[in-house]
C-alpha cells in the first residue's frame, strides 16, 4: 500500500507496507524518498525471543549491509539492545574526521541476523561533498581548554551539528569524577561547543 507521508519530515517521501514472505501476519514499513528514490528508513516491527549472535556478529551483518547499499567508510560508533535486537549508530569518516551529520541506524535481530531497522533520514538531509578545514588549533591546544580532572582516554577529529551549521571539534572521550563523558572542543577557537555523559551498561551505551 502507498501513501505520501511529507508533512512533519525533513525528506519528503513515499510510505509502503510490506507483506512478508516469513511472517504474514506482520508487515514490515519502508520510506522512500520522492526524489532520487532512496530508502531513507524501514521498520521490521517483530521482536525476537531467542540471542543467537553476539554484538560483535550482529555489527559486522550490519557492516555488510551498509556496504551491499552503498554505504562506504561508516564507522559504528555507539549499540543499544532492546526486545531481541540491537541497534547501531554509524557515522561516516573522511579523512580521519568523523562526521556525526551523516548518521545511519541499523538493527540487527539477534535470533537470525535479520536487519529489522535501517533509518539513514539524517545521511541523507547532511550528506554532501564538504571541504574538511584544517584546525586552527592543536590537539595539544584544545586538550589545554578541557576542565581540570578531566581523564583522557581516547581523543579525534569531529564534525558535529549544532543548529544549522557543522563545527569541526576535538572529541575527547574520558572520565570525570568517576563518569563518562564525551566532551567537543571547537577546533578554531577553543569553546566547548557540547558534552555529553555515557552510560553504559550490559545493553550498550546511552547519551545525555
């Protein structure tokens, strides 16, 4: 069945309801978009009652799926599991910068590997050709601008959205007080553009 679902959406499209073959009393939901046909999403609403794969054999049949559609240099970068699945966030990488705008979902059913979600809506509103700046500051300059007791553990070039722009960052990954934090330093001036506190437990990691 068709139907257009363009209020309320950044990219217009077209809404289908599929019968599927394994699972007749189910139907599964795709959009795709009016212009240049793309599956922006799909959603498989079964669950799954049985764990037969592991996280890291779930991600690479979501690895393998994103490449099988063209999607080329994403990164996984956070997991959830819920109700027999697990949903990952890719983010594509270029030239060692990752690029949070162009942001995948993936979700894999861990009974069978099925992919039972797949939402590329921010990939396709952000994706373009973009001319990666260099920064103006070191990383040695923008760890300096980082709060005393402020552990380190792992440290990047990003591009995060904030509003309706792009802003190139230092990720710093580390711990402060005993927590998790993510924290993104502006790589031209220094600012604290954003920070955001993992939680992570045996279900994945959450963002606040």
């Amino acid at each position: 069945e068709e139907g257009e679902n363009i209020e309320k959406v950044r990219i217009p499209s077209y809404t289908f309801s599929v019968e599927l073959d394994n699972r007749q009393d189910l139907q599964a939901y795709i959009g795709v978009s009016r212009k240049g046909g793309h599956v922006v999403w799909m959603r498989n609403p079964r669950s799954a009652t049985e764990e037969k794969l592991s996280i890291d054999q779930a991600l690479e049949r979501a690895q393998r799926f994103l490449e099988e559609k063209g999607f080329e240099n994403m990164e996984v970068n956070y997991h959830q599991k819920y109700n027999g699945g697990v949903l990952f966030n890719f983010a594509l990488t270029e030239e060692d910068v990752t690029i949070y705008p162009d942001l995948v979902k993936v979700k894999v059913a861990l009974d069978n590997g099925e992919i039972i979600g797949f939402d590329a809506t921010a990939y396709y509103t952000s994706h373009q050709d973009r001319d990666i700046p260099e920064p103006t500051l070191s990383l040695e300059e923008a760890r300096a601008q980082l709060r005393d007791g402020f552990e380190v553990n792992s440290e990047r070039l990003a591009i995060i959205p904030k509003g309706k722009k792009e802003i190139l960052c230092y990720e710093f990954k580390g711990t402060y007080m005993g927590d998790e934090f993510i924290v993104y330093v502006n790589a031209d001036n220094g600012r604290e553009e954003d920070i955001l506190q993992l939680v992570i437990d045996e279900n994945g990691t959450l963002t606040f």
